[in-house]
C-alpha cells in the first residue's frame, strides 16, 4: 500500500521514467493492482485474488522496469538488481498466498472454523 501510494504522490515522475512506453493508462492500471492488491491482502478479503493480481504485475515488473541485465553503469545496475531480487521475492510471497488462501484472522476465514 505504502508503494501504491507513492505511486499516486509522483504519477508525472512515474508515468515519465519508470513506466515501460510512458503510457499513463498502463500506469494508472498498474496503480490500481498495487493499491487494491495491496488492501486485499492487508486485509485477507478475496486474498488469493490480490495475491494473483499482484502476482502478474510483479513478473512484468521483473522483466520492463527492474531488468538490470544489460545495464551497464555500476551504481544503476545494481539498484535495479536490489529491486528485481526484492520483487522475486514478493512475487514468491504472492504466489504462496494464492496457494494457501488468507490466514486465519483474514476477512475470508471469519466465521470458520480451524
């Protein structure tokens, strides 16, 4: 959440530099995931649908925005790779939300029982 809404604060910088194409729709749908993928998650209601979303915005994000492959300045390329393994990493969290559903105190579990 606390990237989506940093994503909101800067959208002229965002839309300009980090956005693959600078297309302020892609931005703005990419904005949305993060934002809503982000709440559902916080809050455990329609988790793996949250999880799932942001699953996908990760794996384009992996590869348009945070490819460090053919950088070829030092410091660039390594805070680039700092933010690819950092992603895989969430990407890998995402991903065992989708699997295992929401936790126990999440708004898909109220009401059941363990």
């Amino acid at each position: 959440l606390q990237f989506g809404m940093g994503h909101l604060q800067n959208s002229a910088y965002m839309i300009q530099n980090m956005t693959p194409m600078q297309s302020p729709a892609l931005y703005w749908i990419a904005t949305a995931v993060i934002l809503l993928g982000g709440l559902s998650l916080l809050l455990g209601w329609f988790a793996r649908i949250g999880a799932l979303a942001l699953s996908g915005f990760l794996v384009v994000t992996l590869f348009t925005v945070h490819n460090y492959f053919g950088i070829e300045d030092a410091g660039m390329k390594m805070m680039q790779m700092v933010n690819f393994v950092k992603n895989t990493g969430l990407l890998g969290a995402c991903l065992m939300i989708v699997v295992a559903g929401a936790g126990p105190l999440s708004i898909d579990n109220r009401g059941k029982s363990s």
